[in-house]
C-alpha cells in the first residue's frame, strides 16, 4: 500500500504570494518505491507539475484543494489533499502632507499615496485628530489652534479590505510682530501716544519704564 500525506496543514496565503509543497513524507509498502509523484493545484483534475517538492503562485482569490497523487513501481496509486485559501492583499496605506510644519494660520494639504498590490483602492477616511473628518482622497485642513494632532489615514480596496496609518502632526504658534504708530508726527515735549493693532500686544517696554496699553487695546 501507499501513505502520501502532506507535510504540513492547511494554509492560508495571499495572491501572488509563492507556497512551498513537500511530498518527502509519502511512503510506499515493502518492496517498492514511489516513481512518480504529481501535484495538481487547482481543482481542476489537471497535473500542474511533478516532482517530490514543488511551488506555485496563486493569482486569483478564492479556496483550492491541493491534490497530490504518489504512484510506486508496482503502478499502484494513492492520493492525499489539502485546502489553500488564498485571499486578497490589504491596500499599503501612506500620506505626506504639506507644508510640513505649519502654523496656526496655514491651511494644511494632505496627500494620498497609498497603493494597492492586487486591485484599486476605493475609498479614504481621514480623521484630522482634532475631531474633523474627511472623505476626500487628498482634502485640505485647517488648525486654528497650536499644538500636536494624531492625523489617521484609512484607505479600503475594492476587496473590502482595509488598514490605517497614523502621523503625529506637531501645529505651531505664530511669533507676535511688533508694529506701533505715534502721535503728532513732529511731537514736542509733553505728552506722547502710542497706538498698535488692538489685541496684539500685551505690554511694551522702553528704556524709562513698561507702557501699558489702554481699555480699547490701543
């Protein structure tokens, strides 16, 4: 009699990906030998390629019974199977985003370059970590407020498969500009005024003292 089991279990792998079968621990009964061992990979009662080890490459999604049939030198035969479930490859999420350090006062474009290895990709969720979300492939968005947001790409293939990315996007503060005017234009001694953009500064210091600004801002 003959023994032909795999060496292994049933497997799970992905399309294009290349799996390794190993006939080695098929056996025959005493006083023969196995001549010849056929392997057929896709279901279809068709012998792929013989040997005693062998690989192949699946390249559509979907379960196949691997069957692997042993003949000895007494022309007796014997079979064994096992099930390859093959499914589709996840999308590779990425993005950039620009400019790459902006502040409160930039509007912030994000850029989609994520790839899919087997299909398309067919959707993208944007969440901009400040509560705002987004559908858009490459949306653009706004941060009123310094500080460090955890922005999440999530791209979906036309399989239904997903994944994510995630950026730590650090937002800063804009420099205060020191801007004032002052009044009469050819001032004698006395009384000065000084006006700059109301709200935009706290105090200002001279050299005879601190300058505080007035009710209005000014």
């Amino acid at each position: 009699g003959l023994n032909s089991p795999f060496a292994g279990k049933n497997v799970f792998c992905y399309v294009g990906e290349k799996i390794n079968f190993d006939g080695s621990g098929s056996s025959a009964s005493s006083g023969s030998s196995i001549s010849k061992y056929e392997w057929d990979f896709e279901s279809d009662g068709i012998v792929d390629t013989e040997g005693t080890r062998t690989s192949f490459i699946f390249t559509k999604k979907g379960q196949y019974t691997v069957t692997l049939r042993v003949t000895d030198s007494i022309g007796e035969t014997d079979t064994d199977t096992l099930i390859v479930t093959v499914g589709n490859k996840p999308p590779n999420p990425s993005f950039t985003y620009s400019p790459e350090g902006p502040t409160i006062r930039d509007t912030v474009h994000f850029y989609d370059t994520s790839v899919d290895p087997d299909g398309t990709i067919v959707s993208w969720y944007w969440n901009f970590g400040d509560g705002y979300t987004s559908t858009i492939k490459d949306p653009t968005h706004d941060y009123p407020d310094k500080g460090s947001y955890t922005v999440t790409l999530t791209v979906t293939d036309n399989d239904g498969n997903s994944d994510s990315i995630t950026k730590i996007l650090t937002v800063i503060n804009l420099a205060p500009k020191a801007d004032f005017t002052y009044s009469p234009s050819s001032p004698k001694a006395g009384h000065y005024i000084l006006e700059w953009p109301p709200g935009q500064m706290d105090d200002i210091h001279y050299a005879g003292g601190l300058i505080l600004p007035a009710p209005d801002g000014r």
